[in-house]
DNA sequence: AGGGTGACGATCA
DNA sequence: ATGATCGCCACCC
C-alpha cells in the first residue's frame, strides 16, 4: 500500500480539499485551510503540498492569486496553470475569476468529520464565534 | 515535554 | 509596489 498517505488528520483533511480544485481553477493556502477546517492553518497546506506528491499543487497560490514560489518553481506553477486555461494578469491570478468556490456541503460535512477527530485528540478552547 | 519550523497572511516601513 | 517583521499552529525532532 502507498505509504505517501498523510497521517494525521489535519494532513488528509488538507490534502482533500487540495485534490477537490478542479482543473482551470485555483485556490489559496488559506482558503484551503479554512475549508479543510483549519482557518489559520494556510502555512500548513503549503508543507502538506511538499509532502504528498499526487496533488494538483499548481493550483494552490498565495493570497490574491500571487505565486508564492521561487525561482523555477514559480514559472513551472504559471506554465502549468497557464496550460490548463487559467490567465495571469500580471503576476497574478484574478481570483474572482478563477477562484475555486468550495460548494460545499460534501466537503464542508468531510471537514466537519476530521474536525470532530482533531477535536477528539486535543480539547482546547474555542468558543470564539 | 518542549521548542524550532514553514510552498502563509496581514501589516508596517 | 517591494521588502521586512510578527503572528499563527499543528507537525516533527
């Protein structure tokens, strides 16, 4: 069996909402994260991208559509997005053009799933909404 | 058990 | 607009 799974939940829950972005369309770390279940967890998606291979990492930027990559990476990330119809304006991606829009209740019932396992592993405080 | 870490994000200079 | 800094937070050593 592929042993490239991710254990922890934080990391399968991530890594769905990665491989849920259609392709022709993006998302940013931190909308990632927030829909995985993990709002201020944006720097996670990024170490989660470099972990797991099999991920349509291309399609993941930093906020307002801004490549957050380097040197090669970043111009192989724009070929690739490029190729798949996605259009920079600049050196950006127009968000509200090509921004994934994460329906929903499918994914929002995973991440509720992985969020009540992550909750089960270490209670904290929350009450904040 | 404790502290450093990072494909981030928002803010400040 | 670009670069530096601080804040976040679960993961990993």
């Amino acid at each position: 069996m592929p042993s490239a799974q991710p254990k922890p939940p934080l990391a399968l829950a991530i890594a769905a909402a990665i491989r849920s972005v259609p392709r022709g369309r993006v998302s940013t770390y931190g909308a990632i994260a927030k829909a995985a279940g993990y709002p201020r967890c944006a720097r996670h998606v990024g170490r989660i991208l470099r972990q797991v291979g099999g991920l349509p990492w291309q399609r993941i930027l930093g906020s307002g559509g801004r490549v957050s990559l380097r040197g090669e990476a970043a111009l192989e990330q724009r070929f690739l997005l490029e190729a798949e119809g996605v259009r920079f304006r600049g050196r950006k991606v127009d968000l509200k053009q090509f921004e994934h829009r994460f329906a929903g209740v499918l994914r929002k019932r995973t991440a509720a799933r992985m969020a009540a396992k992550h909750r089960s592993a270490g209670k904290r405080r929350s009450v904040r909404s």
